[in-house]
C-alpha cells in the first residue's frame, strides 16, 4: 500500500512513528508538506501537484494538519478524497472537530456530557453570561486555541469580567466553562482508533496550573478508565466522524465530561505512557478499512 503522510513537519515524534510503523508493515509512505501542494480544478479531472510535478498515486492519506492551517489543509485533504484516496480521517470531521463551538453544540446534541459552557456575542451580556453560569470560578477559553494557549481560570467576579472584556477587546471568540474543581486539575485523554479505545492516560497539569496540557509541562500516566468513560470516548467519536482521535474528558461527579475531540492527537506522550504501539495500531486500522473513493461521514452537522 502507498501511503501519504501530510504534514508539515516529518521530524515530529507522532510523525516519525507513523511511518516507521508504516514500513514495518511493509508499505511506502511519504511525507506530503501540505503547503508546498497546490490544486487544480474545473472541467478536466482534478489534480494536484506537488513541488512542481504531478501528485504520486497514493492508496491511503494520512493527515496530520496544524491548527493554524486547517482552511488549506482540509482543502488539500479534500482534493485527495475527491480523487479516490482513502482519508483516514475525512475533511469535513477535521473541519467539524476543529470548531470547538460547533463541536459542543453536536455533542451536545447527540447526549454526550460536557461542562456546562456559555457563549455570548460582544461585552454587553457579560454579567448575564456570569450569572446564568452560576458565578465563579469559570473558565475563559478562546475558541482558536490549542494545547493550553488561551485558557484562564477566573475565581472572582471581577477576575472573571476582566478577562472577558480582555478577550472581547482583542475581538476574539470565546466560551465560558464551569471549572470542574473535583477533577482535581487532571483529564484523561483516551485515544480512539476504529471506535474502540486503544489507549489511555492520565495528564496532570504542574503545581499551580490547572490546565493538564503535556505542552505546558504536565505530566502523564497510563490509567484504566471506566466503562463509561470508554462509551463516552467512543461516542464522542463518532458523533465527530473520526476514526483516529484523542477524546480528553474530566472525572466529575457527575461522570465523564468531554472536553475536547483532537483528529490530530499527538503519539508521545500516550505512547511513551502506556508502552503501546499506537502507530501501529493506526496503520493496522488502514490496512482494514482502507477502499478508493471511500469517505463516509458518520457524524452530522
């Protein structure tokens, strides 16, 4: 099999793994820079080319797109499911997970449990925003942001309006969450590949941060989790249409609650965690499900 690897960076520990898994299994992979790839389209057959020539025949895509280049990437992402190449995770499911707002509302829709989070338009509800939350502490979260950037715990009124009057004045986006005190400044990031978890941790943020991002120095250990938080993972997955997808979710005591669904979840600090073969995994589910011209949304909206 023949498989693409698109990704910006092929030193990345994620992406290193995936294509020595790849080859282990006895497949060639590239690495596709995805902005080094421009598309053709119109009456003629689309194309695409890559580094001045045309586009190797790949059987499989791989995507790895960053936050900051999802617009092109799920473009580029697009033109190769629009040619027949197996995705293993579709366009539009990166697009809709990518979208923490719209991703809430799906999820919340289909029943999944998620903290209670509000969202308003401009400065002028704030204090009704606040109040409908149920006052502090809660956390300010902008919608674009990634690994911890843009997350703030406010445990005062006027901590808490502060920072929303801040963000506003920057016109970002941003939703309000309640602060899950009992989590205990941990979530478990679950990996779900082929809807079943294949792997678990735990993350814990660094003395004083209540945020759990590996990236902002947290720490991680493997962890059994729960038949329910199991269902939830798989479900959450599905509701975003993802086959490969790190679910993260608090412990509450009112069960699983679903943070976020990451389609390009990193390999290192679950790999290294649990000592599984993640990668592998992933290429084995390839191998399987992979079909020319087969994209088939599962979630909705």
């Amino acid at each position: 099999m023949r498989i693409a690897l698109l990704a910006r960076n092929p030193n990345l520990y994620s992406h290193q793994r995936l294509m020595e898994a790849a080859k282990e299994r006895g497949h060639e992979i590239q690495w596709i820079d995805t902005m080094k790839v421009y598309l053709k389209m119109g009456e003629v057959r689309p194309e695409m080319r890559y580094k001045g020539e045309e586009m190797p025949q790949f059987d499989a895509v791989i995507p790895r797109i960053g936050a900051s280049i999802t617009f092109f990437g799920t473009a580029v992402l697009r033109q190769f499911e629009v040619m027949g190449v197996y995705p293993l995770n579709e366009s539009v499911a990166i697009s809709r997970s990518r979208d923490k707002l719209r991703s809430m509302q799906l999820l919340s829709r289909r029943g999944v449990k998620l903290p209670v989070t509000g969202v308003a338009n401009g400065t002028r509800q704030t204090d009704d925003l606040i109040h409908m939350m149920g006052g502090p502490p809660l956390v300010i979260k902008l919608v674009e942001g990634t690994q911890g950037v843009g997350v703030v715990l406010g445990d005062t009124m006027p901590a808490v309006k502060s920072m929303i009057n801040a963000f506003a004045g920057l016109e970002a986006h941003i939703l309000v969450q309640e602060f899950i005190k009992e989590a205990g400044n941990e979530d478990i990031r679950c990996l779900v590949v082929g809807e079943k978890v294949v792997a678990s941790m735990r993350r814990k943020g660094p003395e004083g941060d209540f945020r759990s991002n590996l990236h902002r120095g947290g720490s991680a250990h493997a962890v059994k989790i729960t038949p329910a938080e199991r269902a939830t993972a798989v479900k959450a997955a599905k509701v975003m249409g993802l086959n490969v997808c790190g679910v993260d979710m608090l412990r509450s005591d009112r069960g699983p609650l679903v943070m976020e669904v990451n389609s390009s979840p990193g390999l290192e600090g679950i790999e290294k965690s649990t000592h599984l073969d993640i990668a592998g995994k992933i290429i084995e589910f390839i191998e399987k499900d992979a079909r020319p011209h087969r994209t088939k949304t599962k979630g909705k909206g």
